[in-house]
C-alpha cells in the first residue's frame, strides 16, 4: 500500500484534496488476455439473460411445470439482484479475483446442475444457484474493467463491455432456439462449461492482483449483514415480481412479503450502521455523486423495460410482424448504444460527466414521448428508427455515468460502488416490469370494457381470433407504457440536474 496525496482537479471533475490508502493498480502478465476474460464472463452472464427464452416450450414439454416456467427468470433475476451489494463488499474486502473466479465456479456449478435438472422445481432451484454466480460475474467484471484501465482509457473497456451485451441480446434467442430444435435443450446450460473454464484459466493465470497487507486487523465480513440483505430483497422483489401475476396486489401473500420486506429493511439499517464493515455502508448513498448516479440508473431501469418487455409485443400484435423481424425492431437499439458508449468520452471530456448523462437521456425523454406519435398501424421501419436513435441516446446516458461514479473513489471502494449503481439498474428494471405490467393491463381493461390482461389479448391476436379494435388497445396500452417510461427518464433528467454535482470529484492519482 502507498499514502499519496490525491490531487483533483480537471474538465472532468472539481478539486477535492483527500489522502488515503490506495493499492498500487491492478497489474496482469498480459492485460489482453485479463480483458479477453472479462468479455467472456460477462458474456457468460449476458447470454444466460437471453438464451433460456426461446427454448422453454421444449422445457416445459419436457418438464412440465407450465404454471411456473416463468420462475425460470425471476429466480436468476431474484439471486443476481440481491447478491450484487454483498460480492461488491466483499471483492473491496479480499480482491476481484478470487470473488471473480469464486462467482464463476458457482455459475458454472448451478449451469451443470441445471442440464442435470429432472423436473421445473429442481430446475428453478439451479436456476437461483446460477444467480448467486451471475452476481459476481456482473458486479465484479465492471469492476475489474476499471482496476485495469486509468479514467483515460476506461471508455474503451466499457464500449467492449457493451458490445458484449448487445452481441447477447441478438444472438441468445437465435441460439436457445438453434439448440433446442436440432439438439437438446439441455445444451442450453451445458454450453456454458466449455466457455467458463476458458475464463477461470485465463483469470487465474494472466491476472495478478498487488498483494494486500497481512500485518494489519484481519478483515471482518458481516454475515449478519450479507444474510439480511438477501432476505430482504429477495421479500420484496418476490413480491413486486410475483404481485398481480400469480397473486392479486392485496392478497394476503403480497401484504405478507412487502410487511416481511419493510420489516427487514428496517432492521438492516440498524445491522449495517453497528456493523465494523458493513454490507451496505452508508457512505454510498450521503455522497451526492453516487447516491445521484444510483437513482439515475435506477430510473434507466425503469426506461429499459418499455422497449425490451413490450416493444415485442408491439411489434407482433400491432404491426404484424414475425418473431423474428420483431426481435429485430427490438435489436437495433443494441447496434447503436456500444457505438455512443464508444463515443461517449469525446463529449464528456468537453463538457463533463453530468452534462453528458443529462444530453443522453434527455434526448431519451423525447425519443420515448414520440412513440405514442407513431402512426396506426405503421411501418416497422418506424419503431426501428426510435430505437436505433434510443439506443445512442442510453449510450450516451449510461456509460458516462459509471466511469464518472467509479472515478470517483478509490480501489477500496470501487467494488461497493460499482455494485450499489448495479443494484439500483436491476432493482429498477424489476420494479418497473412490474409497475408498467399493471399500467399496460389497466390501458387494455379501460379500453376492451374489462376483458382480458394483455398476455391473454396478445395470444388471440396471434391465433387471428382479434379485431382492429384489440389491435388499436394493444397499442394504446404499449403507448401508455413508454410515456411511463418517458416520465422515468424525465426523473432521471431532474436527479442529475439537483442532486448531482456539476462537476464529479474525480480522483487523479496513478492507483486510483
């Protein structure tokens, strides 16, 4: 370890003098290869998101378990979401590896265990197993990232980062559907196994972390911490997920979990606040700058859904189109957002972090308020359009946002932060699927005089058993989400504008 003097002060940040412990950066034999295993980790994670979709037919026949295939995701979603505080801890705590390669082998164990599954209930179980990986593979991976490169640099390994995800997001399906109709679905999971032992050898041989200190204390995890962590969210996610699908909103299941869920909440703030090393730590949320970013991102989760949930939807019912030229009215988003990632830096080196974000999703903001304006029925061309400019828009927004936040604090933080603005995005896309699932139900029952949700109306609109009068509910109800959608970013315009600082204090040192 070294005590410098942190210096701060440049386009991209204001001055704020601190001085603190910082380990030298993070070195590698060949920082290629170390990248070349991150691309592959978290498109491990990535493409676990997107390949499961296109076979559950052949799962469920053979399988069964119709009733709650959809657990197959929430679960993955639930594990993911509530174990990415605890992994950020704990890899600013013993280092990214070997929570990196712990996370991987778990996902790789969960993956093995998944193509072994004999019925949906063990299925689902595996699932979850797979999600206590996937949390350490997305947190610690975006981490990783920035350890390796300086602020300069950064844009770089993120833009590959984010092709990552967009190359998953089109080829998952296309790949699920391949392996389940010429194959098994089995191989789904098995193929993740091949491609995980390249990634835990390439970890374990190219990266080398500096050595942290043994003279000192020796660190304290907070299990007490860590485990109310996973019960509440996993309470409260239960509930927002499962509310008004497999239960009504005000059932006494829905009450119990959210009731269970404050509860916990409750009692975690006391936990974390006594606790030497907390989970949670307070500090993420009295620094403007990161408690700004993670209600930022946290309203793009909300943003992501109108497209990635319903734009399918849309695309089918509305337009008519085939599953998979409606995937690629989806998909085009996915071409543009990496490239403005990519670009990013050349804006927010001129006029800041902030200033960039608020561009980016302002631009959103009016891209998604056009949507409503679109002509019934179109062309589909149309949609494309919006989602090719939205796609650039997010770019532009997103990844501004987590180099700026990660600039921010220093090697011993990085991981909390990085996994708290994680934490918010995927909190913020469950609760949005949930919320905008009600509003689209609510638009379709004003419109068809109570009849029917929108997963029962979209079906008979492909069976051809619906009229132009259905066609027309469908899209008002899909409008009505992304004004919905258009308010989140909106949010997300104002939280930057008030919370956060004009200039992010970044810290310009050679271990930052």
């Amino acid at each position: 370890m070294q005590r410098e003097r942190i210096p701060v002060g440049d386009p991209l940040g204001e001055t704020r003098p601190a001085t603190r412990d910082i380990p030298q950066r993070t070195g590698t034999d060949r920082r290629g290869a170390v990248v070349a295993a991150l691309m592959l980790a978290m498109g491990l994670a990535a493409l676990d998101s997107t390949i499961v979709s296109t076979a559950v037919p052949q799962i469920v026949g053979d399988l069964g378990g119709f009733s709650v295939f959809s657990w197959l995701f929430s679960g993955y979603l639930l594990a993911v979401t509530v174990t990415l505080p605890v992994y950020g801890k704990l890899s600013d705590t013993f280092g990214r590896k070997p929570v990196l390669i712990a996370g991987a082998a778990v996902f790789l164990l969960g993956s093995l265990l998944c193509a072994l599954a004999w019925n949906m209930a063990a299925l689902i179980a595996f699932r979850i197993v797979q999600g206590l990986g996937g949390g350490a593979l997305q947190g610690t991976v975006q981490t990783l990232a920035a350890d390796l490169y300086p602020l300069e640099e950064r844009p770089r390994i993120q833009a590959r980062l984010s092709t990552v995800w967009a190359t998953s997001a089109v080829a998952g399906p296309a790949l699920g559907g391949v392996l389940a109709a010429y194959a098994d679905w089995r191989w789904i999971f098995l193929i993740n196994l091949p491609l995980g032992a390249v990634t835990l050898w390439l970890l374990a041989r190219h990266l080398h972390e500096p050595k942290r200190p043994t003279d000192g204390p020796r660190p304290r995890i907070d299990w007490t911490g860590a485990l109310t962590v996973f019960a509440c969210g996993g309470a409260l996610l239960t509930a927002i997920v499962q509310g008004g699908v497999a239960w009504p909103w005000l059932s006494w299941p829905s009450l119990t979990l959210l009731g269970t869920g404050l509860a916990l909440a409750v009692a975690l703030v006391a936990i974390e606040r006594r606790a030497a090393e907390p989970i949670v730590p307070g500090w993420v949320w009295r620094r403007r700058t990161i408690a700004a970013v993670n209600l930022a991102l946290g309203a793009l989760g909300f943003v992501m859904v109108a497209p990635t949930v319903f734009l399918p939807t849309y695309a089918q019912s509305v337009l008519g189109l085939a599953p998979m030229a409606a995937g690629f009215v989806l998909s085009v988003w996915t071409l543009s957002w990496p490239v403005s990632a990519a670009l990013s830096q050349h804006v927010y080196r001129r006029i800041g972090f902030r200033n960039t974000a608020m561009l980016g999703i302002g631009a959103a903001a009016l891209l998604l308020s056009a949507f409503p304006l679109l002509p019934y029925p179109g062309e589909a061309w149309q949609p494309a359009l919006l989602m090719l400019l939205l796609g650039a828009a997010l770019g532009l927004f997103q990844l501004p946002l987590i180099v700026g936040v990660q600039s921010t604090v220093g090697w011993a933080e990085r991981g909390t932060t990085t996994a708290s603005v994680l934490f918010c995005r995927q909190t913020g896309q469950t609760v949005g699927a949930a919320l905008f699932g009600a509003v689209a139900n609510g638009v379709l029952a004003a419109r068809l005089g109570g009849a029917g949700d929108l997963d029962s109306v979209t079906r008979a609109l492909d069976s051809g058993a619906a009229s132009d009068h259905v066609r027309r509910a469908v899209a008002d109800a899909v409008h009505a989400v992304y004004l919905g959608a258009a308010c989140a970013a909106a949010l997300a315009f104002l939280v930057l504008l008030l919370v956060a600082p004009r200039r992010f204090p970044v810290l310009k040192n050679p271990g930052d």
